[in-house]
C-alpha cells in the first residue's frame, strides 16, 4: 500500500509536470486530490499553473468520482481558475469553464472574481473565456483588454457586441 504523503507528492509532481498516465492512476489509487502542498496549492492548482490542459481537463472530468474541490484557495488566495485567467491561459479556461460555468463568478477569498482580478492585475492581458449554451447555438466569448471587459455574443444569426 502507498503511503499518503507520498501519493499525494507524487500527484503534486505528476501535475506539474503534466504526466497525464501517472495523475490518472493515483487518482484511481485513492490518492487525496485535494492535498495541499507547502503553498497550500492543490493538484489541480499545480497542472493550471504549469499550463497542463490534458492533466486540467483529467481532474476535472474525475472531479465528483474523487471529490475534487475546484473552489480551494491557495496561500495567495486564488483558486485554480482564477490562476487560470490571471496567467491568460486560454485553454485551460475554456476547458474549466464547459465543466463548470460557476467558476466563472466564483470570488476568491476576498471577493474578487476571476475577470475583475484579470482586468486589475493584468490590464494588458487578452483573455478569452468561451460559454456554450443549447448545443452551440449561442457562445459567449469575454474577452479583457487594458482592464476593459468586452463581451460577443456569437449566435446563428449574427454578431452582438456589449461593452
């Protein structure tokens, strides 16, 4: 049997280093998702830091199966999509947000939302945060420009643009 605080060290690397086949098999193990390391990060914390999208999307369609909280903080405060949107990694946002649209108003512990936090400490960033709804007959696509948020809304028919 695997010691704990080894599994969940290994899950710690394997996520940060991407290892996608080791993630998935301390996963199956047992191994505590939501071990938290000197920085009180979690895994899934880890993986969006380092921009693993596979290992991302892995956690996040095992999230109820292994009771993974996607809404936990580490020492700076931040969940790990709210790391995604500061650090502008799109594709990790996209694949968040199609698993879980809450995380789109989801405060961090003092209250600030992903988009607000982008739009302050990023203001040069460009982020795009993609919703589908009924089938992809609407998508909506947030983008933060120099702290302006502009949201397109894409239907079948045509193009809205809201400021």
């Amino acid at each position: 049997m695997m010691n704990a605080n080894a599994g969940e060290r290994d899950l710690h690397a394997a996520c940060e280093k991407g290892d996608i086949q080791l993630c998935i098999s301390l996963l199956n193990r047992g191994v505590n998702v939501n071990a938290r390391d000197s920085n009180h990060a979690t895994p899934l914390i880890r993986a969006v830091i380092c921009n693993h999208v596979d290992v991302v999307n892995v956690i996040m369609h095992m999230r109820v199966e292994v009771q993974c909280s996607v809404y936990s903080f580490d020492k700076q405060g931040f969940s790990a999509f709210h790391w995604a949107v500061m650090l502008g990694l799109v594709d990790v946002v996209s694949v968040m947000t199609c698993m879980d649209k809450s995380l789109l108003t989801r405060p961090d512990e003092t209250g600030r939302t992903p988009l607000f936090l982008c739009s302050v400490l990023r203001p040069n960033s460009h982020v795009c945060i993609c919703e589908s709804y009924m089938s992809g007959v609407i998508t909506r696509i947030v983008y933060v420009i120099r702290g302006h948020i502009l949201i397109y809304i894409y239907m079948k028919c045509g193009v809205s643009i809201v400021h």
